[in-house]
C-alpha cells in the first residue's frame, strides 16, 4: 500500500494540515516547553495509530525529537532516561495498559523517566479515577492534558471516524440497543473532536425520521443529539480552564453549519437516471420526452425511408 501523502507546510485549511498541526505543536510542542527533554518515546494505542500515521511521518517526529513510537499494548524495552508521551484513548484498558508500565514502586524498574499523557477525548469520570489510583504514574506525570483528536484524515478534505461495522450496527435488524448507543457515541464523540480541532461550534442540522418513518429514530438524530451535548461540554471545558464562565445553552455562538445525514438518505437519487435500457435509449436517441416517438431513417432498394416508433408504454 502506497503511503499517504503529508501535508503540505502551506496546506493551511485541509484536515490533515490541521491534524498535524494539533500532534506536532499542540501536543508535542506543550511536552518541549515542559522540558521533556532532547528525545521522547511516543506510545499510541489502536485508536490513535491510524490518526497519527495519517498525517505525520517519522521525520515529523523525529524533528520534534521523538526516538521512537510504540504499541501501547505491545510489550517495550525499558528506557528509564527518556520521558514517555502517551497518545492514547481513555478507554479502560488503555487506562489500565498505560498503569502498568507505572506500577512499580522502585522507580529503578519503571519503563520511563516521566510521563505526559494526552487523551484522543474526553476522559469518563470513572475512568479518571483509576487513573488517580495509580500512585507510580501520579508521582511521575508531567502533563495530563485531553487533546481531543480521535478522527482518521483520509485525504486534504476528508475524514472518517473509522468504525467498522457502524453500519450493521445502526441499520441491522434489531431496534436500536447497546451496541446501537455506544456507535452513536463513538460517531459524536470523534466529530466534535474534528470541530473542536477546526476552532468550531456548529448549528446541526440532521435528517430526524428513522427507517420506521417516526420523528427521532434515525442514526443521524441519535448522533445529533450527542453531538451537540459533546461539544457543550467541550466548550465548558475549555472556557473553565481559560478562566471564563459560560452557561451553556443557546447563549453560545454557533460559527458554522453541520449537517448530518445517515445511509437512509440518498443524495444520488435525484440526479440518477434508471439502470434500465429504456433509460438508456432516452439518454442517447432523440426520443420524444412525453410520447416516446422516435423517428428514423432507413435506406433501402428504393430510397431511404422515414419510420417512426413508440418507445417504452406509451
């Protein structure tokens, strides 16, 4: 497979510029400033591999004076006089993988010299204090900070939240359940950390009767709603750590528009003609749109000869 290309320096407004800005300043950038030192490991889990290989090379690492990048969930050679940078999601088990390598007490038989950790989304409650459990990685954190960027660019202009199977998940046979809940999160969750990267706080609009023709019962809504209650929070946040009060609600200024639409609509229906030989003929021959006339000349023995023809049920 050949590699993505990068993105170009003067490539300002693309999502895979902006993703990389966001890895290599905001992320890597805040661990310079901290004194992480000349050369850092960088650890991804599988939510974040495919995020930082679309858009950053090594050599984007390694200007930013990472040595190495490495599988969270993979086993690593101790390197106790470098700090450790964790991009990596909130999930339990990359909480509990990232506990690990911090649960000795001699700080001798630790794997790293300090850890800054930055989270691809906001990180659950109560998965924030297992975190505080672990007095090894406590004692050793340098930064702790929710980067929120958890969407895999595709190209210049195009993203994808990237989970496989949503599909069956939100069009399979059964009513919506868990499984249906938790993809609809993981969708809002991933695109506010797409607007939340762009600087935005949109307007959504979304297409609201599901498959059973009832108001609020499309995948589209169900991401809608919570989308909009992500970035609520998001938005909260981020003013309590800037020091501003913000109440929520309509009293925030929304900067762009969202639509979202699920695979029940068909924007290509429309414009399409029909996969039919008749359409085909209407498309190619100078048929008549309303009689289905076609006229046309033959030329036979004693001259040419003019025949005319209905097409299609005329």
């Amino acid at each position: 497979r050949a590699p993505l290309p990068m993105a170009s320096p003067d490539d300002h407004d693309s999502f895979r510029a902006v993703t990389k800005r966001r890895l290599l300043v905001d992320m890597m950038g805040k661990v310079n400033a901290s004194g992480g030192g000349e050369w850092k490991v960088l650890i991804v889990d599988t939510v974040t591999t495919p995020v930082l290989s679309a858009c950053c090379g090594m050599s984007d690492l390694t200007n930013e004076g990472v040595s190495l990048v490495e599988s969270l969930g993979k086993g690593r050679e101790p390197q106790v006089h470098l700090d450790a940078v964790y991009f990596i999601s909130p999930s339990l088990a990359s909480l509990l993988a990232l506990c690990a390598d911090w649960s000795s007490g001699d700080i001798a038989k630790r794997l790293y010299r300090r850890a800054h950790v930055f989270f691809s989304s906001p990180i659950p409650k109560d998965n924030l204090q297992t975190l505080k459990k672990c007095k090894g990685l406590v004692a050793s954190l340098a930064t702790l900070v929710e980067l929120n960027l958890e969407y895999q660019t595709k190209d210049t202009n195009t993203f994808t939240t990237g989970q496989a199977g949503a599909l069956s998940l939100f069009f399979g046979d059964n009513k919506p359940d868990r499984a249906f809940t938790d993809a609809a999160e993981t969708s809002a969750k991933r695109l506010a950390t797409v607007l939340s990267s762009l600087g935005e706080f949109p307007s959504i609009r979304y297409g609201d009767k599901g498959i059973d023709d009832k108001a609020g019962t499309s995948p589209a809504a169900a991401v809608a709603h919570r989308l909009h209650r992500t970035m609520l929070g998001l938005t909260t946040n981020a003013n309590a750590a800037a020091g501003q009060s913000y109440a929520g609600g309509s009293s925030q200024l929304s900067t762009c528009d969202v639509l979202i639409l699920d695979r029940s609509f068909d924007p290509i229906a429309p414009v399409a003609r029909e996969w039919t030989y008749e359409a085909l003929l209407f498309d190619l021959l100078p048929i008549h749109h309303t009689s289905g006339l076609y006229t046309y000349e033959i030329t036979t023995g004693t001259g040419v000869q003019k025949k005319k023809t209905v097409i299609g049920g005329h």
